[in-house]
C-alpha cells in the first residue's frame, strides 16, 4: 500500500514541484537573452465579441488611448453573431482607425480566421472585449519583436479586483505567472492567453473551430521554428473570475478545447524536434490536466491505509482530511472566505472539470462556440486554463 501511494504522490507532485523546479533551474543555468528595443511596428488589434455590450465601448476607449502611434495602430472588432447591443455600441467608433463586422454565428475561431484575412499590419494583437490594456502594453508587448528570433509575445493577465477573487483561483494565475517567466527566459512560453498577445502576420495560422484559438495561434510560432516570450510589463486588466457552477461549466469548456488543441500540436510533443519545449508542454498541459487520475486513486485508497503501518495511517488520515476540506469548501460558499477551504475546493472543482474535460475528449465532444453568461451569478471574467 505504502509503495503505491508514494508513486501516485509523486505522479500528482510532478507537475507542480518537479517541473517548477526542473524550469527554474534551465532558466538559471542557461538562459535564452531577449533583445528588447522600443519599436513601433504596424500593428492590427483584432477583438472578437459576442453579447459584449456591456464591455466593447469601455474596450475600444482603452484601445484607442493606447500610447502608440495611431498611424500604426488599426483596431478590428468581429462580432460573432452578437443579438444584443454590441455591434451598435461598437458602430458608434468606426474610423479609418476601426473597423466592426457584424458576422453570423460561426464561433470565436471563425470570426478570428476571418477578421484577420482582412488586414495587413505587420503584427497582430488579439484581446478580449473585457481586457483593459495598461497604457504602455502595447509598446511592452512589441518590444521583444525586435529580436527577429521571436515570433510572438505574450501578455500578462492579471485581475482588476485580486482581493474579491477567489483566493484558489489568485493562487493560480500567481503561480501561472512565475511559471510564464521561468519558461520565457528558458526558451519559450508554452502559450499566450486571450486577453493579450501578439504574433507577426507571416506566423498566423487560421485556428480550427474546437480547439483554444490563443493556443494555436501562439504555438504556431513555435511550430514554425521561432520563439513565444513573456512579457510580464504588458499588462491587461480583466474582471474577476466567479466560483460558481457558472464557471465550473467555463472550466470544463477550457479544458475539453485545451486538450483537443493538444492534439492538434502533437507534433511540439517530439523532444528531438523542439527539446525542452516538448517536455514542458507534455507536463503543463497534458499531465496537469489528468493529475485527477492519480488523485482520485489517492483518495479511494486512503481509507485501506487506515489500518497499515504509521507512516501509511498518516498520509491516508492527511488525504481524507484535506479532502473533507476541499468538498466542504465546494459546497459551503460562506467557508471559502477562509484560505484552505477556498484553495482546496478550487483544486476539487479544476480536476473534476478535467475529469468531464477528459471524458469529452475519448468521446469526441467537440466545442466550437462560446457562450458567457450574463446574469447575476456570473461576469465575463478569465477563463482559467489548468
């Protein structure tokens, strides 16, 4: 009994030590140098929206106070299928400097591939309507193309109210963010998120309808034989995530079109091909999402380890105990105000959505739109991609 539960210890300890450390330590050793310089390359800035009224006028104030020069910024906003306000609200700002197409529902993934075939700056930005840009991001996120041997660049998303957010949910994207530096000066960040990235223009690839468009679009950079960066001082603002059922239904959407994107790019899985980058992707996006596996062995073990020897006793009563806190901290809202509840209930709620996640994918389930709710439970916050 011991034996096994160390192995499924360590299969569970891997993506969240062993890999952090085994990162860190080819970030200090060998570092990849990034040459940053103040470029102004022209840029388009490509927004997909669907039912973002309440967002796309705050959105495209900030694009357009953006410090860069307007000549080599052009902001395109896709509606996909909107049926509220979104494309008149959006309407009202259409210059030569924006454009808004009003497109049939067909998914983020088409209205992007769309959108993008339009333009022809020598960069392209991709944001979410919700996503404030600092000032400065813009030039931040650009900067590191000046180095030729980078192809795209990743942003770094961040909460616009950290306090009211879940404090599971903060302990992620923290952690995320650290990771994103270490990968960065290791060689490549495995990908970038939706609320804000670059690419140059001869690296897009047109993303397919099932898979997380900012993963393909990123990864295609690395596919191509460039590099994907961090920059940690382009900084979009985003509201905070809720911990309702609402966002359990966003996490299990996430993860069902992160793993089919995994498949998609198999190929950045050949460690003779793309090195390191192959290891870290297998780990951080494979391995991380069935992590529930060897959990839920843990967990049904325990019990038998009650009545082995004392070192087995322990970590058996340690397991059904932070378990017990993790499914009271699921379902006790007012117990998530205390930091161990709301940490353990948040991992409980991320594995059994890449449980559902998992079984999508074996099944064939494929997403291709998405739909954010708007009522009183939910915001269109982040979407957390475990």
């Amino acid at each position: 009994m011991l034996p096994m539960m160390f192995v499924l210890l360590v299969l569970i300890a891997i993506p969240f030590t062993g890999y952090p450390m085994l990162l860190w330590l080819r970030s200090r050793i060998a570092p990849q140098a990034i040459l940053r310089d103040q470029v102004t390359p022209s840029v388009d800035l490509v927004i997909c929206a669907h039912n973002e009224a309440d967002a796309i006028e705050a959105k495209l104030h900030n694009a357009l106070a953006l410090n860069y020069p307007q000549a080599a910024l052009t902001i395109w906003v896709a509606s996909d299928g909107s049926t509220d306000d979104t494309v008149t609200r959006a309407s009202a700002f259409v210059s030569e400097r924006v454009h808004v197409l009003d497109l049939p529902r067909g998914g983020k993934a088409a209205a992007l591939n769309h959108i993008v075939s339009l333009g022809e700056a020598e960069v392209l930005a991709f944001s979410d309507a919700n996503s404030m840009w600092q000032d400065d991001a813009l030039l931040a996120l650009v900067s590191p193309l000046a180095d030729q041997d980078i192809g795209g660049v990743a942003g770094d998303q961040q909460y616009e109210n950290a306090s009211a957010q879940n404090s599971g949910e903060r302990g992620y994207w923290s952690f995320d963010r650290l990771l994103k530096s270490w990968q960065s000066r290791a060689g490549n960040v495995i990908s970038a998120t939706g609320a804000i990235y670059c690419v140059r223009r001869e690296l897009f690839e047109p993303a397919p309808a099932d898979a997380t468009d900012d993963f393909m679009i990123s990864t295609a950079v690395i596919a191509a034989g460039r590099r994907l960066v961090f920059a940690q001082d382009a900084v979009a603002i985003e509201p905070a995530a809720t911990a309702s059922n609402i966002e359990f239904r966003r996490k299990v959407r996430v993860i069902s079109r992160g793993l089919r994107s995994v498949f998609y790019r198999r190929a950045l899985l050949n460690p003779t091909r793309y090195g390191l980058y192959a290891l870290e992707l297998l780990i951080h996006k494979l391995w991380r999402r069935l992590v529930w596996i060897p959990l839920l062995m843990l967990v049904v073990i325990s019990p038998f380890a009650l009545t082995g020897d004392v070192l087995s006793r322990s970590i058996g009563l340690t397991v059904l105990s932070v378990t017990c806190i993790a499914v009271l901290g699921l379902l006790v809202s007012g117990l998530r105000r205390f930091r161990m509840f709301s940490v353990a209930g948040f991992v409980i709620m991320v594995n059994v959505a890449c449980a559902v996640a998992a079984y999508n994918f074996m099944t064939g389930q494929r997403m291709t739109q998405w739909n954010l709710p708007r009522d009183s439970e939910a915001t269109s916050g982040p979407e957390v991609k475990p």
